[in-house]
C-alpha cells in the first residue's frame, strides 16, 4: 500500500496559516530502515513489506519528492526552565498528514529529523541516530506499560553527518499522535495578544478532541479541567513506574495528556527522590520528586492562555484539585503494585519508598519481586532480601503489609499474577540503551533488535533475555544524559 494514498491534510491546516509554515524537507542519503512497529503498522493496514514498497521510504525519510502536499511546521512558545521563550515551534518535526485508522482513529503523522524549518533558530534540524534511538524506543516502552504517549512507528538512518559536541549521523523516526498540540501552542498567542486566534485554536482543540465539553457552561473551563486531569493521570503512571521525563517545559506538554519528546528521560534504578536525570538540570527542577508539582506549575501557564474566556477564581479551583486527583490515581497505582485490593493511606506507601531511598533499592526489580511474598509466612523472598543492604529495615513495614494482605485473603497465586501484571519485569535503563546506541553506530543492530522485542513487551518473563532484567552495572551510573539531539 502506498503511504501517500493514506495521508490526508493535517486538521491544523483548517486554521489561518499563522498558526503553521510549509516546509520543504530534507530527505536522508540512502535511507534504511532499522525498525518498524508492525503492531502500530497493522491499525493502518499496513504489512512488513509496505514499509519499503514503492515510494514509501522516501515518505518515511524526509524525501521531499515523496509528498503531494507540504509537510507543515507548527508555531508555538513555552517555558523552559520556569522562563518564558516567546518563540519556539517545530523545529525538527514536521507533520507530514494524517492517516485514519482501521477503528477510525485520526492519527497526526510526525517525521523528526527531516531538517529545518522556519522554527529551526539556526539550527540544522536533523536528529541524529543516538537521540533516534532513545525516542522510538522509549515511546513504545511507555506504551507497552499503558502509559498515554506518543507512539513510534519507525526508524530511518543514513551515514549522513550531524554535528554535535562530535560528529553523528542522521536518522528519522516517524513519530504518531491523535495530536501533538502543546500547551505551548496556547502560549504563544496568549503572550502576543491575539485572542481571536487563541480563541480559534481552543475551539479547533474543544471540537475535534473534547467535545464533550460543548455542552458546558463554560467549555473553555471543562476543556481546562479535563485537561488538568489527563495531565495528573499521566504523571501518576511516570511516579508508578519510576519515569523520569526531565525535560518538563511547557512546550512538551501534551494538551491530551500524552508523554512528548523523550530527550534526556530516565527510569529510576536505585531508588532516589530527588533523582534528576537531566545533566543539564543543575538546580532539580525537573528531579523524579518535583514532577508532580511541576505538573500544576505548568498547567497554571496553560490556565493564563484562557483568562480571556474564563473567570481567573474558576480556573484557580480547578488548578487548586490538581493535587486531590493527582493523589487519588497514585494511590490506586500503588495499591495496584503492592498487590492490595483497598487502597492504602498515602503514609503507608511513603513509609516503604523511603526504606527503599535510604538504601537504594532498584525500583522496579523491588516491585517485581515483592509478588512473591506470602503473608502468611511473613517471610523476605530472597529475591527481594538480596536488594536490600538492610533488610530489617523493612520488618515493621513488612509486618504491616502481611497484615493487610492476610485481612483481604486473596489467593497467593491471584496475587501474584495481578501483581506481574502491574509490575514489569523489564524497564528501558539507560545502559541498556547505551549498549544498543553504541553498537548501532557501528552498524551491529542486533541488540537495537532485541531490546525491541522486550520492552515491547516488559511484564513477560522472556527467559532467554533475563540479563536485561539485572541490577544495572557500576558503569552505568556514570552515564551522563543531556538535551543534546
């Protein structure tokens, strides 16, 4: 099937052509496909061979000839590190159409890396193979979690160099989304004055993602609201599975609640609440801790945009739930991993994280393990003991849990299963994507392969990959992650 037969104009386009450019792409040399994601691939129709049918890897490339209307550029602006940059905007993405599904979902087609743009800021706007790499990986890790982001449906690389801190190639991953509009797109138009235009892109997003809000008395306020809410959700899951974002500007917050623009990400191995996986965050602003709060912060710039259409007390209430129901869907998350049917009072939780803090305890082999506890015998699985430099520090808390589990009698084998069901067994670690990264520069992708495969799908026991699922090495704490793409 040819990809240029599927897409469609892009719904931002139906607005005045401030809000986006056109943009002339700039193809990769000799392009090959490293990946592609037929499970995403399959809602299109789409079988392995299409991917390199016809002209569709000049699609998926950034060849220019291969399109038969402009891919576009979006404008935006946001705040990077709590300051404000009055302009931003696509500057290595671009939309290049959208493609309706076999269930009839609209999906906003992205390629980035495919050059520059009129938003480019003197930048070449190429990704380089590395940070391709980190993006399409981590997208489908979060998805195989059930964590709302935006999905990858393939990689591209050419021997073409990059010019970074040393020299790289070019790659393109080909990056899907209902939308990829950022708060940053209200921004933009709030800080210039233009509320006609502002009003038009918050009816354009009411209309086509959240039109129940129509029936409101304030659509503007229930759109905020359930904005707000999507965003709590989301951050509840990256606390549940220990992601660190680290790059948490307002210019990649999803107005659907999505997780955008894996840059210098993290999860969490030892477990610290004030990890910061960002070298480039010298004063934690965007540590593992503070990204709830951070949450808030940025949907109180997304809460200005719409003073012009809303009461500023009305949109402060809302602003001001943020923490209950951010709270309440953490609680129920971690309830869920520790295998309890009721919902355990936020103490109960904090008490056992800072256990694991003192003695940095790997997150997720911890939860993982923990299934195999039997209350009745209240005894520390090894698989869990061997984590802990101090195991009796966990025997109050332990006590305490057993008691728990025993008074809702469920089955040690139901336990278990539900537990596993919710604690993976494999996590994307950054040495494990170092390990693929360095051996694909070296044209070696059987590692980018298998890693692939595996987080595809992280709570299978996957045996003969069991060395993905080992505390990290010595090594891989001194991996150091920056914006640098």
């Amino acid at each position: 099937m040819e990809l240029t037969q599927l897409l469609q104009q892009n719904r931002m386009q139906q607005l005045p052509k401030l809000f986006y450019a056109p943009v002339k792409t700039e193809k990769l040399t000799a392009p090959t496909l490293l990946l592609s994601n037929q499970p995403l691939a399959n809602q299109f129709n789409l079988n392995e061979t299409d991917f390199l049918t016809g002209d569709n890897l000049g699609v998926l490339s950034g060849n220019p000839k291969s399109y038969r209307q402009a891919p576009i550029a979006t404008l935006y602006s946001g705040h990077q590190f709590g300051h404000y940059t009055a302009q931003l905007g696509d500057g290595r993405a671009v939309i290049i159409g959208d493609v309706v599904d076999k269930h009839n979902q609209r999906w906003e087609w992205q390629l980035k890396g495919a050059g520059q743009t009129p938003f480019s800021r003197h930048a070449d706007g190429r990704a380089v193979l590395r940070s391709s790499i980190r993006e399409y990986l981590c997208s489908e890790a979060m998805a195989a979690l059930h964590i709302p982001t935006t999905r990858a449906l393939s990689l591209v690389a050419s021997d073409d160099p990059v010019y970074r801190e040393r020299v790289e190639t070019a790659a393109i991953v080909t990056r899907l989304a209902p939308s990829f509009i950022r708060f940053g797109h209200f921004e933009v138009f709030y800080h210039r004055k233009l509320h006609t235009d502002l009003q038009l892109l918050a009816d354009h997003v009411i209309d086509l993602y959240y039109p129940q809000c129509r029936e409101a008395k304030n659509p503007y306020l229930a759109f905020f609201e359930a904005v707000s809410k999507k965003t709590a959700e989301t951050i509840a899951l990256w606390q549940s599975v220990g992601f660190c974002h680290g790059v948490l500007n307002t210019d990649n917050m999803s107005i659907l609640g999505l997780t955008l623009d894996y840059g210098p990400f993290g999860f969490l191995d030892g477990f610290d609440f004030q990890h910061v996986c960002n070298h480039s965050d010298h004063a934690g602003r965007y540590a593992f801790n503070q990204q709830p709060f951070i949450g808030q912060w940025n949907l109180s710039c997304l809460a200005s945009t719409l003073l012009p259409f809303a009461e500023e007390a009305e949109l402060v209430a809302i602003l001001n739930d943020y923490a209950r129901h951010y709270q309440n869907h953490y609680d129920q998350l971690m309830a869920a991993k520790l295998g309890l049917q009721t919902v355990p009072e936020a103490a109960f939780v904090l008490r056992l994280l800072r256990v694991m803090a003192a003695q940095s305890v790997d997150f997720t082999l911890f939860f993982r393990a923990l299934a195999q506890f039997d209350p009745h015998t209240g005894t520390l699985p090894a698989p869990v003991r061997v984590l802990l430099t101090d195991p009796r520090a966990l025997d109050e808390w332990l006590a305490d849990y057993a008691q728990r589990l025993l008074q809702e009698g469920r089955g040690q084998s139901v336990k278990i299963a539900a537990m596993n069901g919710v604690n993976p067994k494999y996590i994307l670690r950054n040495y494990l994507l170092e390990q693929a990264i360095k051996k694909a520069e070296n044209k070696d992708y059987s590692e980018l392969n298998q890693l692939a495969k595996v987080i595809a799908e992280p709570y299978a026991e996957w045996p003969e990959y069991e060395a993905y699922a080992a505390l990290p090495p010595a090594w891989s704490k001194d991996i150091s992650i920056s914006c640098s793409s």
